[in-house]
C-alpha cells in the first residue's frame, strides 16, 4: 500500500494519500488548495492516478483542494450527506464505502467538532478529522459544533474500535503524527471525563478565538461545485423534463455513472445501463464498449450520476471522444427524484 501524510504547514493540516500500488488508483483525504501543485506532482511521481478527494468536513482553517483537484483530474469528490456543500460528486452516509482500486474506507459519521463531521476507517486505521486529535479533541463551538454529539461520537463509535487501531487526524498542532485508539483513550486529557456533562462543560470553557481564515474559508469551502454554465451553453444538458420523454426512447442510452454501492442505495432511472465514472476514460474512447456501441446503433449516450458533476466530466470526455450527440442529466438523480422522476431498484 502507499500511504503519505502530507502536511500544510499554515493551518497545520494533515492530507492522506492512500493507494494500494504504484500505477494504480488513488485517493487523497482532506486536500488544502494551497497545495494542490504538489500533490499533483507526488501523484504524477507515483504514477498514481487520483480517482477520489474526500473531505472528513467543512473546514474554517484551510480552503479546500477539492475543487481544484476535480478540475484538474477530473476526479470524484466526495462528502457526507449532511455537508451544506454546493456539490459534491458523490455524498456518503454512515456505514458506506468509498473504494478505489484494492482499497475501501467506512464512513462513519462522527458529528460534534461540525454537524457533517466524518470519519474514514480503513483496516487497521482510521482517519479521523477533527473529531479525535492526538491528545485533543475538535472545537465544537461554530458551524453547528455540538459538544453532546462529539461526546457520543468519541466515546460510542471511535473508542469501540480495537485499541490497536492507528489515529490519524486531520491537524496536529505540536508535531504528533499518529496515535492509536488506545493511546488516547488512556492519555487524552479531554477523554478522561465521567460522564457527558462533564465533557460538555470543558468543551463550553475553551474560549478560543475563531480561526483567522474562518471569514474565507467557509464560504469558499461551501461553494466547491463544478461550474457547469459552459456546458450548458453548449447544449449538452438535459433538464429533468426532458430525460422523461427519453426514458424508453429506442434511439438513447441511459448511462448511470454512479458506483455500486450508491445505486444500491439510492436505485436507478429505469432502463440505464451503468457504467463507472471511473472507468468511463476507456469505455468512451476509440474501441471501448460504449465508443463502438454508439458506432454501431447511432444511439445517443445520456448520462447521469447522483448530482451532475461526473456526469457534466463525462459529457466532455464524451464529446473529445468524438461522440457529438452524448448529454448529462443536469442535477443527477437528485434532482430527478426531486420532480418525481421515477425510479427503480438497481439491477447487480
Ligand atoms: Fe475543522
């Protein structure tokens, strides 16, 4: 496996990048814009190629990579549902996985430092976010910072991990760079309270300034959706009111982007095909299985994902492939749900 932990120095913020083989997919955790040249050029050194960037939260200290990092290798960004975020490619909820090639990571929610606060499990490790720093714990004083919930967060769910299982937040102040469950729980002095209410009362007397990129940093991480105006100024979307009338329709394939583990979960627009985001670089062009279909049918390709930002990807590389008629679903299933768009188990 390949694992760096890469620091950003004026925040004091960690980033993982995970991979199970040189060549292989990647995954980065927690990418701060300010950096992005150089994971890129870590990631080109590795030959690795960045399929997914997660963020564990909305940060306050830091403007995320995530934007950058999708606009610069089209890759899927990833967040919890509870996220106030304008788009992310993909949400998660507690207990889902997010995969690459060779690699899987739980989500378990973990709330209290943010109301959207994730943390990631992975084997014999867990990347925690703020919700469990190295001998400290998250603020949990603003963007709906809830002391109780942390409480519950730290003691039900990240301490029921076994006591081997390594730590790794998402900052360290001090220059620690891993613990494990067990350590803190033994050495951690915020976790060595009796009972809820008296974590609640050390969390309620930190007294701590705000964050000095707060004012910034929020908005610009709220706000990580991919522009789509061009694209539709070319003609490539389709509103929901549209795609019904295409549902069924002989002459377009309905092409469902989304990961397994997603269309289980949320079911699928009746009569798609699917066919991962991931893999889509190979389908579309010349010789792939939807490249020579098209070919072959003079069918027209539509795609879809859950909220439009793999599918508006897919249009373009669709298009550079040279298949002219190829569209996306402005808005994913999402906003196909949302005008009563029907849907149907995800066959697989
Ligand atoms: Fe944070």
């Amino acid at each position: 496996m390949i694992f760096r932990q890469l620091f950003e120095s004026v925040s004091s913020t960690y980033s993982y990048l995970l991979a199970s083989r040189r060549g292989g997919e990647a995954l980065i955790i927690d990418p701060v814009l300010d950096k992005v040249e150089r994971y890129l050029q870590l990631i080109g050194e590795l030959d690795l190629r960045l399929v997914k960037a997660v963020d564990t939260h909305v940060h306050a200290d830091h403007i995320t990579g995530l934007g950058a990092l999708r606009d610069r290798t089209r890759c899927i960004t990833v967040m919890g549902e509870q996220s106030k975020v304008d788009v992310v490619s993909m949400r998660v909820a507690d207990g889902d996985s997010i995969e690459i090639e060779g690699l899987g990571l739980t989500a378990m929610y973990t709330p209290g430092h943010t109301d959207d606060s994730y943390s990631f499990v992975m084997e014999d490790r867990v990347f925690t976010g703020d919700t469990l720093l190295i001998r400290g714990t998250g603020r949990t004083d603003f963007q709906n910072g809830d002391a109780r919930a942390q409480y519950d967060s730290l003691f039900n769910k990240l301490l029921k991990l076994p006591d081997d299982t390594l730590v790794y937040p998402a900052h360290d102040y001090k220059g620690d760079t891993v613990s494990t469950i067990g350590e803190e729980r033994a050495h951690n002095p915020r976790l060595q309270v009796s009972s809820v209410d008296d974590y609640v009362a050390i969390m309620g007397n930190l007294n701590l300034a705000n964050p000095k990129m707060m004012d910034v940093a929020v908005p610009a991480n709220l706000r990580v959706g991919m522009r789509q105006e061009e694209i539709e100024a070319r003609g490539w979307s389709l509103g929901c009111d549209e795609v019904r009338n295409l549902v069924g329709d002989p002459g377009v394939i309905l092409v469902d982007l989304r990961d397994q583990a997603e269309r289980r979960r949320h079911g699928e627009i009746p009569g798609s095909v699917h066919a991962p985001y991931g893999e889509l670089g190979d389908n579309v062009g010349s010789g792939g299985l939807l490249h020579e279909l098209v070919a072959a049918t003079g069918k027209h390709l539509v795609f879809y994902c859950a909220y439009g930002e793999r599918s508006a990807m897919a249009v373009q590389m669709a298009q550079e492939a040279g298949l002219r008629d190829s569209r996306h679903i402005k808005g994913g299933l999402d906003a196909w749900k949302k005008t009563g768009g029907p849907v149907t188990p995800a066959a697989g």
